[in-house]
C-alpha cells in the first residue's frame, strides 16, 4: 500500500517514517500523498492516539521538495502546491490529535515547512533548519509563511526566510520554533517518552485544544470565548473528562482511554 513511507500503526501509535535515504526523503508528490493518506487514515481510526513523523537514515528528516520530479510530472508551481502540498499541510493540521515530529537530521525548504506543521517537534542537536526556497529564486511554501510569522515574530520570520541560513536546533529551540533539542543520544528516548504521554492523555481534549489553537490564530477574542465554551461544554460529556474528575477528587493517577 505505501511504497515511500513505513507505516506502522501499533498500539494506539501512528508512526510514519519517509522512506527516501537515497535522496534525503525528498517529497516527491508520490511522498506526498502517502504523508497525507497516512493523516487521514489516523483521522478516521479511533484507536490512533498520536502519530509520529519522522525520516529514515541518519542524516536528514526531509531535504524538501525533490526538483526532479516535479519537473518530470509536467505540473505547475501552482498544480503542485494545490494537488500536493495543500492537502498535506491540512492533513496534519486537521488531524485532531497530536501529531509528532521527530527531527533525526536537516528539515529543509519544504521539509522545514513540514516540520512547522506538526504539533511537537524534538530534534538532536547537531540536525538543522533552513528555508533555503530564497537560494533558488523561490519564497516558503507549504505552509511556511503562515507558521513561521505566528511562532517567532515577522522580523525574525523575515530574516530566517529571506537569507535562507542555517538554524541548528538549539537556535530553533531558543526562539521557539521547535520544542525541544537533545542530545543526539537521547532522541529516541525523549521522543519515546512524548509518545508515551500523549498515547495515555485525554485525546478528544488534546484535539479540542489542537482546533482552538488554529482557530485562536485568525479570530477575535468574543468568537475564540464562544469556541471555548462549546468545546468544553462537549469535552465535560466524554469519558475521558468524567475519569479525569472522579481521579482528582479522589486523588488517583487517570486512565484516559481517548474517548
């Protein structure tokens, strides 16, 4: 079924791993497709409580897009970014639980934008951000110039996306356009632990914060009240809420079953 992405979907876990080491998982639009139809498919299973992203090999998440074979699809810039990238970018997005983005190497061009669109993202130190789109002509795309602005104020976001530099992992995390930064050692281990927590959180509640927050960016503070008030009066209905109350009254560790 999926011929660029490992797909393992264990125990309430999604983890979906680009599969191009050849190419520095560069997204090509077959890659693309399956990062989204992966989405989708944790969407529509109840049993999914968080997914992780991230890319095979040792050297890189993601090199961006791969320039060879957008150019052999015979597509637009447009074409692209609409079939491709657009639903990808929602996909993620849209998904209401977390998703995981473990940064094992460079996330460049496009492959930064795809980091930026997950909810969490942990890297090892010595792996780096670049917008390099302004090295070849071209301005961030696939989400970019929404996220960037949002998270680290437009003066930096122009900056970091104008020049192209290199942003380590410790820079990315200092102005906060990454959570964390690790030693190269601990990756595995600190991302094992996230996953762990969220696997056992209240996921309707995780999600309801996930839709707020990307409501939270373009709406008023009367519309992002009201939006409080109906998702928790939904969230005060679910199973998860009723064992998170009856735990704390009774001084007890939770077991949130996502529902």
């Amino acid at each position: 079924m999926y011929g660029n992405i490992i797909f393992d979907n264990t125990d309430g876990v999604l983890r979906i791993t680009l599969n191009r080491p050849d190419v520095y998982n560069a997204l090509s639009p077959a890659l693309i497709s399956e990062i989204t139809q992966a989405m989708l498919v944790a969407a529509d299973d109840p049993s999914v409580r968080v997914v992780l992203l991230t890319g095979a090999g040792s050297k890189a998440f993601c090199s961006g897009a791969d320039l060879k074979e957008a150019a052999l699809s015979g597509k637009s810039a447009a074409d692209i970014l609409k079939e491709y990238y657009e639903p990808m970018v929602n996909a993620i997005r849209d998904l209401p639980k977390p998703v995981i983005c473990k940064l094992n190497g460079l996330a460049v061009g496009a492959g930064c934008s795809l980091a930026l669109a997950c909810d969490v993202v942990i890297a090892r130190e010595d792996a780096y951000l670049s917008l390099l789109f302004v090295q070849i002509g071209l301005m961030p795309d696939a989400g970019s110039t929404f996220f960037l602005p949002r998270m680290i104020g437009l003066a930096r976001a122009f900056e970091l996306a104008s020049t192209g530099r290199r942003i380590d992992a410790k820079e990315a995390h200092a102005i906060g356009l990454i959570t964390k930064a690790v030693a190269p050692a601990d990756l595995d281990s600190e991302t094992e632990a996230l996953i762990q927590y969220y696997r056992n959180a209240p996921t309707q509640a995780i999600g309801a914060m996930k839709r707020a927050f990307n409501q939270s960016s373009h709406s008023s503070l009367p519309q992002m009240l009201e939006w409080e008030r109906e998702n928790q009066n939904m969230l005060f209905q679910t199973q998860d809420a009723k064992e998170g109350i009856s735990a704390f009254l009774e001084k007890r560790k939770p077991d949130f079953q996502g529902h």
